[in-house]
C-alpha cells in the first residue's frame, strides 16, 4: 500500500531540513518499502526572495510530470516527491532552489536510504537538479528547457546519466545554453543525451503529451525500469569528447508505447 495523492504532505525525519525550519521534501508517491525515487522541482525567477503562493503557476505545470512519472513506475516501489523551495528565486550566489533542493536530497537519503534517484526539473527546476546531481543518491537528471548560465560548475555531474530536453522555440532560456552545457558536462564526466522538442516553447504547451511520456518514459528508464530508447543509449555511451547526439530530436510519444519487460529489483546501493 503506498500513500499518495495530488495533496501535498510529508514525512518527518526527526530533524528540520534547510534554514527556519523549511521542510523542503514534500512526498507525492510514498511505497512502504521504496527501492528508488524521482524528485520533480519546478521553474522560477532569476530574483526573488519572495515565498511561493498557494497557487504556483511553475508548480501547478509539473502537476502533468507527477502523474505520468507515477503512471510509468507504479508498483515498482519507487517513491516520488517534490521540492517545496523557501523563495521563488534563485537570487545569485545564494542559489536558493539549489540549497532547497540539496536539503531535499538530504531528506530523501535520510528516510530511504541509499537508493538510486532521478532529479526531474524544469527552467530554474533543471539548473537546481543540475546543481544537487552530486549527491551520492542521485545516478541521473532530466533537465526540461533547463536555466543553464555559462558559469554553472558541471564537474558535479561526472559519472552521471543527464537528459536534456529543449524547445527550439524557447525565448525564456536559450537552447544553444542548453547545447553548450551539455558540452562543458560531457568533458566533465557525466554520459550525456540532448534532444531538441521541434515547435515547443519554454511553458511546454505545445506538445505537452510528449513532454509528460517522454519525460516519464525517459525516467523509468534512467532507473532501469524500462529500456532507454536505442538513440538515447547510444548517446550516452559515446566518449567524452564526441559532440554527437545532442540534439536528437525528440519523436513523437505514442500514448501505449511498446510492451515493457518486467522490471526487476532496483538495486539499493548506487
């Protein structure tokens, strides 16, 4: 029996995660005995120190990713959750929704243990999974039109598998920045796969069924639920160097893909 819902809720630990008591954790999909996870963070502004509202625009658009991650991975005791941050930006070197989302991963590993996790974000959301990805937890990231600067360390990222997924219609955050990560994180270590989402924008509405398939699909499968897609795996095995494969673009995802193998045990120590 698992505790989920669309309600947010969460789990105490027995100690406050982040600064004033912010408990930055917020469980969605919680089985009794989880043997992986998936955190969803959603977007934000580059300054502000403002709390997010009751109602969340950013928030309310990952809504869409919950329930097709959840959808994708049910009763395979993986356990999904998102990250409440305390300001609605990102506001320099204080790298808040980094620093929440770092907690959160604290949190997570408190109450788990070591088990593989997946870091889901978008905008603001994909800068912060990049930023935490260090974690020993974590073994992979999918980056949704991710907010990615020039001065963004990427060494973090080594030895991890990274999906990022852009618009070439965005005008929020630049794909090219995209691209050039993606680069700088491949030389860096991490097995990188970039894929370009033709006619899609930085609100992800245009093509929003793909977005929440291709999104879930790749999840399960960076958990080893399912298997990658042929393009996907080819990518992340080239060498360091090999610039290929960073924009694939991204197909179109059929509501009933193909049958999925039965998946088996995650392991508990990635």
């Amino acid at each position: 029996m698992s505790r989920d819902g669309d309600t947010a809720h969460t789990v105490g630990t027995g100690r406050e995660a982040g600064t004033g008591g912010h408990r930055a954790l917020v469980w969605r999909e919680l089985p009794e005995q989880p043997a992986a996870a998936v955190l969803v963070l959603h977007g934000g502004e580059e300054h502000s120190l403002s709390r997010p509202g009751p109602i969340n625009l950013p928030g309310l658009r990952m809504q869409g990713f919950v329930r097709a991650l959840r959808r994708e991975t049910a009763r395979a005791g993986v356990a999904i959750g998102t990250v409440r941050y305390r300001h609605r930006g990102w506001n320099g070197e204080r790298a808040d929704a980094g620093r929440d989302t770092r907690a959160a991963l604290g949190d997570l590993a408190e109450e788990l243990g070591r088990v593989p996790t997946v870091l889901v974000g978008h905008s603001m959301g994909g800068r912060a999974a990049l930023y935490a990805a260090g974690h020993p937890n974590v073994t992979g990231v999918v980056a949704l039109a991710p907010w990615c600067p020039a001065e963004d360390a990427c060494e973090q990222l080594a030895d991890r598998d990274v999906l990022m997924l852009h618009g070439d219609r965005d005008r929020v955050t630049a794909p090219a920045d995209t691209l050039a990560f993606a680069v700088r994180s491949r030389a860096a270590g991490a097995r990188v796969c970039g894929y370009t989402v033709a006619g899609s924008g930085h609100a992800l509405l245009q093509r929003i069924g793909d977005w929440h398939r291709a999104t879930a699909r790749l999840g399960a499968g960076l958990l080893g639920l399912r298997d990658l897609p042929a393009e996907t795996a080819a990518a992340l095995a080239l060498p360091a160097g090999s610039e290929d494969a960073l924009t694939l673009p991204l197909p179109p995802q059929p509501r009933t893909p193909a049958p999925r193998p039965t998946p088996t045990t995650l392991p508990t120590d990635a």
